[in-house]
C-alpha cells in the first residue's frame, strides 16, 4: 500500500465549479500535511498547509481527518488557471522527508 | 530573487557515462533534497541534506551520490547512469531547525534526464 494516495483523476469541471479532492496516508505517526501545486512541465509549489482545525484561503479549503487518516483540498468558483495536478503531501513520523502522492489532475473547462 | 537553480535543464546521455547535476540555493536554507519523478509514481526523494557535510538516503537513492560541502549547493551524481534512471529530477531547498524540516520546500525548475 502506498504511503499516500490520491484519485489521479482526470477531474474535467467547467468554469465556476467546486471541485474537492481527497487524499489517505498510511502512517498514523505522521505529523504535518500539505498540498502542493503542480502546473505541466514546472516544478511543484506549495499551495497551502493543512491544519487540524482545517484551514481557508480564498477558494481553498483544506481539511485534515485524523482519524480516518485523510486530507482534503476544496476548491470552489473553480477558474482556468486552477487547471494543474494537485499534489498531496505527508511529513514522515522522522519529521525529515517529505512523502508525495502521485498527484491528481484538474482541467478546468471554458 | 529567492530561487533554486539546477543545471542542465536537459540532458541525453549513454548508459555508464558519469553525469553530475547541479543544483544551487540563495536562500540560506539548511534542508536540500533531491527527487525524481516519474508517471505514476508521483515523487521519490532521492537524497536529502540537513546541513553542510550531513547527507541521508531518501526512499530511492541506488544508483546515485550527493555531497553537500557548501551550504548552497547540492550536485547529485550519477557514477553510471542506465536508462532505468531516464526521469524528471528535482532539487528543493527548505528551512530546517537542525532536526526537523521545517516549512515550505523550494523547487528548483526540474531537468529532464533521458539515458539511453
């Protein structure tokens, strides 16, 4: 089972959709999460951190289940320049690495 | 400009002939690391560093070697490429608190290696 998983997707939604990706981490010992973006051929960038009370930033969402072990990214009035893979990411128990999920990809339709 | 740059962008090579990548930060950062990407896969980190001369193993890291002799730079090397290694590499740099990664990773632009 991999560490982190996601849907890959694709996920087509036109103009103006809310769209919401969910991610499940294997290893209850982790202790930070984030979701980073992706945009085609370019480097990752951080999109937003995930917090245990959930967090907000604009049309971002993320929210944070520890229980259940999983992440996940909410966008809403989905825009054109949305469109990327998005990747969610896990901080190992040894708080030195980083576990990347494969990504999940969302096109946003004109 | 805060950014990690890595050299070459591209690269086409031969399967045993030695190839460095590199990699270099301006941001003071502690942590470098370096992953490869690959369709499916998502990213492995390669290697990683906390700080000058202190380097780890990451989850994939047969076949290549790192050295960290200054804080800014990062080469990753690759002794006798084969073409299983044909991937996207990428360097990334963060702040670290001297046991911990700390904060956001900083992604260098990426190089596309193809071994044949």
């Amino acid at each position: 089972r991999k560490e982190v998983e996601q849907d890959p997707g694709p996920f087509n939604v036109p103009e103006g959709a809310t769209v919401a990706f969910n991610c499940t981490y294997s290893n209850s010992a982790s202790q930070s999460f984030f979701w980073y973006r992706q945009d085609c051929r370019k480097e990752p960038k951080l999109l937003m951190s995930v917090y245990s009370s959930g967090n907000e930033d604009g049309r971002f969402t993320a929210q944070l289940n520890r229980a259940s072990q999983y992440i996940s990214l909410l966008i809403r009035d989905s825009k054109l320049s949305d469109s990327a893979t998005y990747l969610c990411v896990v901080k190992k128990s040894s708080a030195r690495q980083l576990t990347f999920g494969s990504g999940t990809q969302l096109t946003v339709l004109p | 400009e805060a950014q990690v740059t890595q050299n070459p962008r591209y690269l086409i090579t031969v399967t045993g002939k030695k190839l460095t990548v590199t990699c270099s930060q301006n941001m003071n950062h502690e942590y470098m690391s370096w992953y490869r990407q690959d369709p499916g896969l998502g990213l492995r980190q390669i290697y990683y560093s906390m700080n000058v001369e202190v380097t780890d193993k990451g989850d994939v890291p047969e076949g290549y070697k790192v050295s960290r002799k200054e804080k800014r730079n990062f080469p990753l090397i690759l002794e006798s490429p084969s073409p299983n290694q044909t991937s996207l590499y990428f360097c990334a740099s963060s702040l670290s608190t001297g046991t911990s990664l700390g904060g956001e990773q900083f992604f260098g632009p990426g190089t596309r290696l193809t071994v044949l």
